[in-house]
C-alpha cells in the first residue's frame, strides 16, 4: 500500500532541510562551475547527499512504486541542484521497481535536467535499467529519443544502452544505429557518448568496436575514437589511430 501524499511531503521536507545543513558555499560555487549549472546549488559533496537520501529513505516503511515516484517528483519540482539530484538517487534506489509507463516522467526530468550530472545518472541507472527488464516494451520509445531535437535526449537514448551493453544483453543493433545516426554531431556531448557506449561495448565484444570504428575512420571524431578504442589492444587502438591520423592529414576535421 502507498503511503499518504503528506507522509512523502514530510520526507522530502526533512531531506532537503538536512541537505542545507551539508552544504557549504564554497562547494556550492566549484559545483556551480564544474557543471556549467544555472540551478541553485548547496554544496553538498555526493557523499553526503546519497547518504541523507538512504537515511530518509530508511525512516519510512518501504517505498512501493508510486511511493518512489511521488517523492522523486516533490524533490524534483525545486530548482536546487542538490534537491534534483536526491530526486534522481530515489529514483535509481527503487529502479527495478519501475516500468516502461515511466519513461514519460523520466523523460520529462531529462529534458529538465540542464546538466550531464543529473542526466547520465537517470539515463543509465533508471531508463537504462527499465530497457534491460522491459526490452520489447522500452525499445520504440529510445527510437524516438535518439531522433529527438533535444541534445540530452540523444545522448540519454544512448546512454540507457549501457545497462545492457554490461550484461549478457546488449542491443548492439540499436547501438550501431544510434551511433552511426549521430556521428556527424559536433556537439561534445554527443560524441563523447558514442564512444562511451564503444568503450563499454569493447569489454566484451571488442571486434565489433574495431570494425565499426575502422568503417568509419573518415567520420568519427577524436573524441569518439579516443573513448572507443581505451579498452581494445594496443595493437587494434595503434591501428585506429594512425588510420584516423592519415586521414586527418588528407581530410581535416575538428575533433
């Protein structure tokens, strides 16, 4: 049974008040910086955050489902930094509880975010958790994220793969499309993604990495290919990279 809207209201209260408290300006001015952020931010290290949400999370009986989505939305609905990333950690604490339905709230965080830190933890740990359990289900709506006009929504189309691709389950399919779809993107953010899926992609299938990388050696940036090829044997990444240095010499491009 889901508990009473006013008993997740108190919670979310009592956690964002004990936040304030763990929070220094100083921290509050390097978060601020490092994340490119126009939220509000406390100063709070990670740490200390996960922490306080484990502990709020602890003084109420178990969350069911609807529980966890209630009080991640009254977290979410400030516009402090620290608030919206409790809202993410309660959601990615009760993530095998969620269902494809869920997307469209997920979703709506992502498109709210305003920065990476909030993003890639709700796109690996939450969607990318929903796409493991619930494939079939899940798959049509990555499709149209990885199409959408929306920068984090690409990349988080991208990154829900991940979950999979460390499993026994990788959608290289969905990968190879996705990827191959944006490898023209100039935005950092983009490209970075894309080798980060190969990084991870390269762990247990490396000769996938290396053929789709060496297909595409006149598009992929240098950011994708200096992710793509860490983890591939020094002679494969020697051989990407010099292929990709001629390359540059006949064809330059920005990285």
């Amino acid at each position: 049974m889901s508990l009473p809207h006013h008993r997740l209201a108190e919670a979310a209260e009592q956690l964002t008040e004990q936040l304030a408290r763990l929070g220094t300006p100083e921290r509050a001015v390097w978060d601020r910086d490092y994340l490119r952020s126009n939220l509000t931010h406390l100063g709070v290290t990670i740490p200390d955050l996960r922490r306080a949400v484990t502990t709020a999370r602890r003084s109420l009986p178990p969350l069911t489902r609807t529980d966890a989505l209630t009080l991640a939305g009254l977290l979410w609905s400030s516009e402090v930094y620290e608030h919206r990333q409790a809202a993410v950690h309660v959601l990615t604490q009760h993530a095998t509880l969620l269902v494809p339905s869920d997307l469209d709230i997920i979703e709506t965080m992502l498109r709210t975010a305003r920065t990476w830190a909030l993003v890639d933890t709700l796109a690996v740990h939450a969607a990318g958790v929903i796409a493991v359990r619930h494939p079939d289900d899940t798959g049509p709506v990555l499709d149209q994220w990885a199409t959408d006009h929306d920068m984090w929504i690409r990349r988080s189309a991208l990154l829900a793969l991940l979950p999979g691709i460390r499993t026994d389950s990788a959608d290289l399919g969905r990968l190879d499309r996705y990827a191959d779809a944006m490898l023209d993107e100039r935005e950092f953010f983009i490209r970075k993604a894309i080798g980060w899926a190969l990084r991870e992609t390269s762990r247990r299938s490396p000769g996938f990495v290396t053929a789709w990388v060496e297909a595409r050696i006149d598009r992929v940036s240098g950011v994708t290919l200096r992710e793509a090829a860490r983890r591939l044997e020094a002679e494969e990444r020697t051989r990407l990279t010099a292929a990709y240095s001629r390359g540059r010499r006949t064809q330059p491009r920005n990285s």
